[in-house]
C-alpha cells in the first residue's frame, strides 16, 4: 500500500445509538475540565498574593491540561456524531504530537513544583535568592519547549514512513500506532521514542522521588509544625503524581505489550485515563486544599453572580 493520505479510527465503527451517551458524558467532562482549570488560572492570575512560583507552577499545570484536552475531546465528539472516522494522516500526526507534548509536559512541570518544594523546605532563607522570576521563567520554558521538540522531530520521523495499513485501533492518534502501521525500517523511531519517554518521564519522575525522599528526611529531623506546614503543601502534589504516573503506566503497557488481552472497554477506559482523570482531579485538589486559591475562586464565582 502507498503512503496513504486518510487512517481510520476503528473503535467508532459500530456503536450504535450508544454513541449520543457517550457524546454527553465526553460534552459533560470537556466543560468540567475546561470551567475547573480556568477557574485556577484566573484566580491566580487576578490575585497578585498568589504570584509566587509554587503557584505558578499550579497554573502552568491547568493551561496545560487546557492545552492537551483540547486535543482531544472536540476530535473525539466530532467523531462520535459522525458517519465517517477518517483523519488525515497530517492532522494524525499534529494530534498526536498535542497528546504527547501534554504528557511529557506534566512530568516537567511536576518535577519544576518538586524542585520548587525541595528548595523551600531545605533552604527557606534562601528560597527567593534561588526561585528568582527570571530563574522561575527559564525553568518554565525549557519545560515546555524541550518535550515539545522531541516530540516535534518524533513527528516528522513518523511522518517519513511509508505506510502498508490505515487502520487504527484507537480512539485518538497514538504515536506508536502509527509506527506499527508502517512496513519501513521503524529502528530510528522506537529508539528516539525510548529516548523521549526515558527524558520526559523517567528522568523526572526520578528526579522528583528524589526530591520528595530529601524533603521526608529534613522533615523527620524538625518540628512538628514545620512538619505539618511541610505535608500540606507536599501532599496535594503526590496526590497528581501518583494519578498521573498510574494514568501513563496504563497507557504505555496497553500500547506496547501485545500480549495484554483485556475487554475492549476496559482498554479504552484505561487507555484515556491520561487525558480525563488529571485534567479534572488537579484543579479539585489544589482547589481544595489551598486556601488561598479556593478563597479567590470563591470570590470570582461570586463576582459573577
């Protein structure tokens, strides 16, 4: 087969009526995660207590799961009222390079806001020498723009393959599906792609277990309120990590151990844990648990009442 213009996402086919359930529940939680995130961004961008590094970190993390739902739940209603499944092997590739970036930039970021707690908890006299804005924004950036170039030049690799199927068994545009489609030599693709997973998602996920090892050991060695002060701002974070690191544990292992047989629908479910469940739980949870954060929401709901 030629390098085809047009792959065709298979789950669709044949659902049936079921499809309009589905449509508003994927409506429902796209405008939960939508209004729960931007609710975070403005408070934190209207309350100018709140620009301090730990929260601006908290706000990079809502514009990005802003950024990669977006991605992904107007493709997947579209899709869902829809006849036909096709997409564009460009637009594939684009979507899938949105996904992606939105995953390796949430390991970035989580390991900028570990660093972030490590420096305040270790050396507070010299935490605003070191989280400068300057310093704050180099880190930001290289957190965005490193995972997004990797994944940008994973992209054109997939793009050069020539392709001998078009048939994904997905319900978005998966990196390595698309890779398996190919009959071309794929050795450069799966090697930069262990690249990528080892540099935006073990390194950090390393890096931040790490960090929060030294932040338990300073804390067993002090007081009982610096202990308690220590753990409520720590918590919430390894609350997302865990969600997180679980969420992409599921989606790798579905993708690359073939010999993993489960139920459709409990693959798929698995399979978009990623992309559902943290989008929605982060804001709940530093909503929550920052009382500065949820005093601004509140007012900003009530504001517009």
């Amino acid at each position: 087969m030629e390098n085809g213009t047009y792959l065709y996402l298979m789950l669709f086919e044949n659902i049936g009526y079921i499809r309009y359930a589905f449509f508003g529940l994927g409506f429902i939680l796209y405008c939960a995660i939508v209004f729960f995130n931007a609710l975070i961004i403005l408070a934190i961008f209207l309350e100018s207590t709140l620009h301090q590094p730990m929260y601006i970190l908290i706000s990079c993390l809502s514009v990005n799961s802003v950024f990669g739902t977006a991605a992904f739940f107007p493709r997947l209603l579209t899709d869902l009222l829809s006849d036909t499944h096709s997409v564009s092997r460009a637009a594939c590739i684009l979507q899938a390079f949105v996904i992606y970036s939105y995953a390796s930039n949430e390991y970035t970021i989580l390991m900028l806001m570990a660093f972030d707690r490590y420096v305040a908890i270790s050396k507070p006299l010299q935490y605003n020498n070191i989280m400068t804005p300057r310093i704050l924004s180099v880190l930001i950036s290289i957190s965005w723009i490193y995972p997004m170039l990797c994944l940008g030049i994973s992209g054109i690799l997939n793009a050069r393959l020539t392709m001998c199927g078009n048939k994904l068994w997905k319900v978005y545009c998966h990196n390595f599906e698309i890779v398996k489609l190919s009959c071309a030599n794929t050795i450069v693709n799966n090697v930069f792609g262990f690249f990528i997973l080892t540099t935006t998602a073990i390194m950090p996920l390393s890096f931040i277990l790490y960090s929060y090892v030294k932040i338990l050991i300073i804390c067993r060695k002090s007081s009982l309120d610096f202990r308690r002060k220590a753990y409520q701002t720590c918590i919430p974070h390894i609350v997302i990590l865990l969600n997180f690191s679980v969420a992409i544990f599921c989606e790798v292992t579905l993708s690359r151990v073939a010999t993993l047989q489960l139920p459709i629908g409990l693959s798929i479910i698995l399979s978009l844990e990623f992309l559902i469940v943290p989008p929605i739980l982060d804001p709940l949870v530093y909503g929550l648990n920052f009382p500065k954060i949820r005093k601004k929401i509140l007012w900003i709901i009530n504001a517009c009442k």
